[in-house]
C-alpha cells in the first residue's frame, strides 16, 4: 500500500485512510445522533465518534487511517460502514480497501536457451525410429 501525508491526520495514511476520514468528515454528529460539544477544529465525526459506535477503541481507528492495521474483519467494516452511512458502492470500495483482491501470477517467458535447447532435442528424436518396448 502506498503510504503519503495527508491534512486528515496527524501522520502518514493510505488510501484506506484517505477514504475514511473523507468520509468522517461529511457526516455531522447530529447526523448520527451524537450530541457535539466543545469546539470543532475539523468538520464532521472526531476519532472517537466513529471508534465508539463501531466497538473499537480511537487508536484502532487511527492506526486504520495510517495504514498501521489491514486486519479489519468483516464485522468491523460492516460497522464502520454502517456508522459512516456509506452507499452500496462505498462499501463495497471500502471493502476492497480492506481486503484488496490477490495480484495475478505472471507468467515469466521461456528463456530463449531453453528454447533453443528444446529445438535441438526434438529435432534429434526426428531422427530416431518410433521403438516398442515389451512387445
């Protein structure tokens, strides 16, 4: 995972990061039935807004947006999802955030001298005559 600096957070995040805290920030707390007190320095749900609904604790939560945890499990990511108020699509890319699908195996090439060496062999068994063994 690519990791870079964000203005979200307080360290270095990932995708996964970058997605949660746009998506923190564009829900209200009244929104989600969380009364606000003190004053705001950023919009939408703190840390600790969204770890609490979820039953998970706010350094979990940060250690998801910076990339320090990729071990979320599905009930996790159902409630984050759930107190994020995300759409079918939005979950289903938070999803993969989470558990990105395997890369894809490449084939490597043949080396040439093994090609070259197979060429060799069979056009040696041209020579030969068809044997029948135990007859």
């Amino acid at each position: 995972m690519a990791t870079s600096f964000s203005v979200y957070t307080d360290g270095p995040v990932t995708e996964l990061g970058e997605f949660l805290c746009s998506r923190r920030d564009r829900i209200t707390p009244e929104a989600t039935g969380i009364n606000s007190y003190g004053r705001r320095r950023v919009p939408g749900l703190r840390r600790e807004e969204l770890a609490h609904p979820v039953g998970v604790t706010v350094t979990y939560v940060t250690r998801l947006e910076q990339g320090q945890s990729q071990d979320a499990s599905d009930v996790i990511i159902g409630a984050l999802a759930r107190a994020l108020q995300l759409d079918s699509d939005e979950r289903a890319h938070l999803y993969a955030l989470v558990h990105p699908a395997p890369k894809e195996h490449i084939r490597q090439r043949t080396p040439a001298i093994a090609k070259a060496g197979a060429e060799r062999l069979l056009h040696a068994m041209g020579t030969c005559r068809p044997r029948s063994w135990g007859a």
